[in-house]
C-alpha cells in the first residue's frame, strides 16, 4: 500500500482492484478498472496550493494504518440523480485511524481545512469512469 498524490492525496493498493469481485452489483452498475481503485484521502481543492511539497520525493508520510472496509456495499445516489455510486466504506476503527493519518498530513503541510471526509473506495458507477463516482 502506498500513498500517491495525482491532484488528491490517496492510498493506492493492488488489493483495492480485487475487492470488488467478491460483490454482485446490478447491471446498471459499472466496474471501475482494478488500476483505477484506491482511497481518497484529501480532495483537490484543499490541496490544490500544496502540490509542488506533495510531489516532492522528500515529503514524508506517517505511516500507513491498517486498512479493513465493512462487507457490504454503500450505494450512494447524487441528489439531482444523475449519478449512483457502488461503495466499501471502511470500518470505524479504520475511518478513525485515517482521520488521524490525513491530521498528521495536513498539520505538516500547514493546512488548517478539515474535511468531513467517510474513507471508502469506489467499486463501480453508472460510467467505470473514477471522476464519476458521487462525492
């Protein structure tokens, strides 16, 4: 598992892209491509003046806490109704840990924002495009 800043701040893992396959989605539901799973830690926007400290190969992470997702699936709806999300969040223990995790980030950057954030990783939409999971 690795941390990896491309625009967000997220936890890629050659795992995420697996986890999927263990669920029945309806028909309607896209998978993403297993490359394209991972975990948003911080959105774009707050991060947004920080990338060059992100992108430099001497920022250094706390260390990574261990991952567990729930066993069902979060089905999320956009309010106008144009897009649906199929979702793991993770567990309580977890969801604490990364609040944490992404404390320790954003103090060392001098961020002050907090994000009200619920880690999970999106499994599938209506389009397997990753931009268009419900936020």
């Amino acid at each position: 598992m690795r941390v990896a800043f491309d625009g967000i701040l997220m936890l890629k893992d050659t795992s995420f892209g697996k986890i999927g396959k263990r669920y029945k989605l309806p028909e309607r539901a896209v998978p993403l491509q297993p490359a394209q799973c991972h975990l948003t830690l911080v959105d774009w926007r707050i991060l947004q003046p920080y990338s060059d400290i992100l992108k430099d190969p001497s920022f250094q992470y706390p260390p990574i806490p261990k991952i567990q997702f729930e066993n069902k699936i979060w089905h999320r709806v956009k309010h106008d109704g144009t897009k649906e999300s199929w979702a793991l969040k993770v567990t309580p223990s977890t969801q604490k840990a990364l609040e944490k995790f992404v404390e320790v980030i954003m103090r060392d950057l001098g961020i002050k924002t907090r994000e009200n954030r619920i880690f999970h990783i999106s499994l599938a939409n209506l389009t397997g495009k990753p931009r268009d999971s419900v936020r």
